[in-house]
C-alpha cells in the first residue's frame, strides 16, 4: 500500500496488491490499522491497482480478495463462484448492500484498476483492465440478503445467504454477548411484536383490548429506549466522535462534576477497554426512556436536535404523551383505561384501546426513522 489520505468527506487510499508476491494478509499491522482509521466513516471511497494472475482463471474457486474491519463498518471484496465480483458494504445505520459486476465482462488483464465508493444512501464498485482502450465498468449496490456484522471480538460474521435472510440474531458465548441485533432490528422486532399483539384483541372484550393496548403502549416506550441507547453507542462505532465533555456537562450535576464522576468514568473506562461513552451507557448515567434525558444526550454528545428532526412540533408532544402513559400504566395499573385524568378536565380525556395503540405505533414508528436518518445525515469532523 503506497498511501492513505485523510480528507473530510472522502478516505482516499491508492494502492497496489501482488496477491501472489505480497499477500493482502502480509500487510504490516500498523498499515492496516491507518487503513481501517482512515475508512473508520460513514462516508468515503478507495481506489487501488490490483496485480494477479488468478482473478479472472475460472479454474481457481472464489474467495475473499480484501476485508477490512474499520470499527463497525465492513468492507469486502470477493470473487464469487458464478464469477462475479463483489464489494459489500456494512454498518449498523445502513445494513449490508452489495455491489456486483460479472467478470466475464471485463477484459482479462494482469492488472486492474478497482474503486468501490460508499455512504447511507449508496455503495459502487468499479473495475477496469489495465489495458491499452480498457473499459471502465460500474455497479451500483442493493441491500444484501447476508448481512455482515462486526462482533465483540473484532471477528466477522456472515448471516443469512442469497435467498435466506435472517434477522435478530443473537450470539453469546460463555454467557457474554458476542453478537446483538443493531438498534434498527431491535426496533423493527418491537413494531412486529407491537402489531402482532393487536392481533390478539379480535372478539376478547374489554378488558381484553385495555390489556393489551397498555402492553403496546408499554412496549413502545421500552423499544424508544432501546433504540436511543444501541444507536448511541453505534454512531461511535461507525466513525463519528462524540463530543463527551459536552455530555458530562448535559447529563451531570456540577456536585457530580465537583466530585470527579467524569474522570472516575473514564478511569473504568480505561480498565475495561472500552470507550467513555460506551461506559456512561453501560453504567446507566442516561436513562434513554426519559425524553428529556435521551433529547440532552443525542445534542450534546452528536449535535442531534429532537427539534430539528423532520416532525411537527404536535408530532413530538405526543410522543412526550404517549412516554408519560406509559409511566402511569406501570405505576398506577396494568388496566388503567383513562390515561390522563390528572389533567381531565380542561383535556378531553383519552382512553386506552385497541385505536389509541395503533396510533402510537405510528408516532413512534416515525421518530425513529427521522431520528435514524439523523444519525446517518453526520460525519466525521475530519
């Protein structure tokens, strides 16, 4: 690899790989590591010069031509058995998309030129033979029925295969979790389970329909914490710093301040191996369930307004409503069916059912999108 250039927008890297002669494995560590810091973003492309005298023989089987691991962020070139190359791109905010281009098309040449591009709304891969005339050929990607995440350990996982997808998946190994679904599948799971109670409501009464719509309700408030919080931690994750003295201030008191809670964070931090801020939501410093709390933390630490989200201001208090229901609904009563009679009259009051909780599905429903593509909107201050 010949060098690696930093820019705000874009990692640019030009490189050359004798797969043969110098190995894509044999590269020294420390290069390695300025590569994945450098494509550590959401947005970005590389280009390379690649020599080998294998890519286009149909008699050697495909495999893994370059992975790079840049924190959450995968990046995959390979060569299929039907012959084809692909550059698969993943991250928590987009999932896994792929970008195609049939070998057979090219012009078999010792060497070519490649360069694959990528940011939340689309990845491409480039290829063309090193060759007098030589044709330029682009692909651009689709999402991917196998999904590629990143584990604990720093390994590679493949889930699901062409025309299998899989979702929420969850590995733990020796009772420590490996592998968690991204915040958006957790969400998704919430919504499904949400809908899929709503079902149940059919022909079972009242008390049935009350029961259930609390449940909902419950539900959802508990999936916007979820959310808040794995979305939090994955931004880090995906290149984005966050700004944690400008949190410690939004979520500490200055007693707290007085007495070094940042500083005893970042201590723990340091022993686990573990950012600050992945140990201020691990230590349950945010609570994410309060609105107020997850609205500081997101505009402190990224610079995200709950304010700014593309939302009616009426859209965001009754999603604030519908967070307080659920407090009284856990506190009050299981079957509390008039779910603001503290402030009936001057309100008109507003009963649980199987209408309200259909309703909320979709305020929250549509937070999370705006929120997310929020979160995919950023990039890194470099």
């Amino acid at each position: 690899m010949k060098s690696a250039l930093l820019r705000r927008r874009t990692a640019y890297l030009e490189a050359v790989s004798r797969t043969k002669e110098t190995p894509l494995q044999d590269i020294p560590p420390e290069t390695r590591e300025q590569i994945a810091a450098a494509i550590r973003r959401p947005r970005g492309s590389v280009v390379f010069d690649y020599a080998s005298d294998d890519l286009f023989d149909r008699g050697i089987r495909g495999g893994i031509l370059l992975q790079v691991v840049a924190g959450t962020h995968v990046f995959r070139l390979e060569r299929d058995e039907e012959f084809c190359l692909n550059f698969y791109h993943a991250s928590p905010g987009t999932g896994t998309r792929v970008a195609t281009i049939p070998l057979a098309e090219i012009t078999p040449a010792h060497t070519v030129f490649l360069a694959f591009t990528w940011d939340p709304s689309q990845i491409t891969l480039s290829i063309g033979p090193r060759l007098e005339g030589g044709t330029l050929h682009r692909a651009e990607g689709n999402p991917s029925t196998m999904q590629l995440r990143v584990g604990a350990d720093g390994s590679v996982i493949a889930l699901g295969d062409k025309g299998l997808s899989v979702a929420g998946t969850r590995v733990y190994i020796s009772g420590i979790p490996v592998l968690l679904p991204t915040a958006l599948e957790v969400w998704d799971e919430v919504v499904r389970s949400a809908n899929v109670l709503l079902e149940a409501i059919g022909g079972g009464g009242y008390l049935r329909e009350l029961a259930i719509s609390n449940s909902v309700l419950t539900m959802l408030v508990t999936g916007f914490e979820s959310y808040g919080k794995g979305r939090f931690i994955e931004l880090e994750g995906e290149g984005i710093a966050p700004n944690t003295g400008a949190l410690f201030g939004a979520i500490f008191s200055k007693a707290q301040i007085d007495h070094e809670l940042p500083q005893l964070l970042q201590t723990e931090a340091l022993h686990l191996g573990v950012s600050v801020l992945n140990q201020i939501v691990q230590a349950r410093r945010i609570n994410f369930q309060d609105y107020d709390q997850s609205k500081k933390s997101f505009k402190a630490a990224y610079g995200i307004r709950f304010g700014d989200l593309d939302l009616t201001s009426q859209h965001l208090n009754r999603l604030q409503r519908i967070i307080r229901y659920r407090h009284s609904i856990v506190h009050v009563s299981p079957l509390l069916g008039l779910l603001n009679q503290d402030a009936v009259p001057p309100e008109e009051p507003e009963f649980s059912n199987a209408g309200l909780a259909t309703d909320s599905i979709g305020v929250f429903q549509g937070f999370i999108q705006a929120l997310h593509k929020a979160t995919l909107e950023l990039d890194r201050a470099d």
